[in-house]
C-alpha cells in the first residue's frame, strides 16, 4: 500500500474519504475532521493485531485486513486537505489501502481509502503489549455514541484477537 501523499490524491481531491474503524469512530478524536457518516465495510475484518510505542511502552491498536465474508462498522470521514497532513501524522505505522465504492454501504456509494497497520508490526496482544483500557474506552464510547448497545456488540463481535487489557 502507499499513502495518498505519495500517490499524489491529496493534491488532487479537497477532502479525502477514509473509513475509520477504531479511534477515529469517536467524534472528539477528529475535531478537525468532523464530517462523518456511519457506514459498513465489507470483505475487512477489524483486529488488535497492531502493535505501536506510545511513551516508549507497547501497546496493542487496532489494525483492519480484507477478509471476504466478514464485515465491519464504522464511519467515513470526509477530511479536508488542511488536516490531512495532521491526520497522516496521528496515523504513524499505518498504510493508506484504497477500498472500492461497492464495498462501503453508506447513503452514497463512494471510494474511500482505510488506514491498515504495517505488516511488519502486525502481531496478536499479550502481557508484554497489552491492549490500553483508555484506547478501547475511547473506542467503545465511539461506537456507543455511533450506534447504542448495538453498535457496542457490533464492535465486540467483528473484532479479533482480544487479549490483555492494561488499567493504564
């Protein structure tokens, strides 16, 4: 995969679509971005199988791969080029990957691109790089706030690789 910058998309478009499937599901971590739509994506499923260093410590995020049969909710954004540069910073250790318009249901059938995690950091939870509780608060509130107890199950239930969580 490459990042739009380098395939030149920005320049081009005055907002990118990018579904967001974790974090950027809750509205107070995109203030600057706030145009979203609910919206399913299909044939990816969701996973905590990416690891990233924050404060120097590991940690378990979540990270998205193609899986045909599966699906998964969460919203796209419709983010103006004035913060897409903020947003490829925030989205470190993650890769632009296009989606094609019939795989995003939403009102409207449009392309968007995701954010998957680096390959080469691509590995399962454990006690060493645990999932943090305050990421997946802030992602359960997200869909919470997307979708009620049904977008909750949602999330629960179309996510792989549970494993341990930090009170951090």
């Amino acid at each position: 995969y490459l990042s739009s910058s380098a395939r030149g998309i920005h320049s081009i478009a005055m907002n990118h679509p990018i579904f967001g499937y974790g974090s950027l599901v809750h509205p107070d971590t995109r203030s600057e971005a706030p145009k979203a739509q609910p919206a399913i994506l299909r044939w990816w499923r969701r996973s905590w199988a990416h690891r990233e260093r924050v404060g120097g410590k590991p940690t378990s995020v979540l990270t998205v791969r193609m899986a045909p049969g599966s699906e998964i909710l969460g919203v796209v954004l419709s983010v103006p080029d004035a913060y897409f540069p903020t947003l490829e910073k925030r989205e470190t250790g993650y890769q632009l990957a296009p989606v094609l318009p019939f795989a995003v249901r939403t009102k409207q059938e449009l392309p968007c691109e995701t954010y998957v995690g680096d390959p080469a950091r691509r590995k399962p939870p454990e006690r060493e790089a645990p999932i943090w509780r305050s990421y997946l608060n802030c992602v359960l509130a997200g869909f919470y706030r997307l979708g009620g107890d049904e977008a909750l199950d949602d999330f629960v239930y179309s996510t792989d690789d549970w494993g341990p969580i930090l009170d951090d």
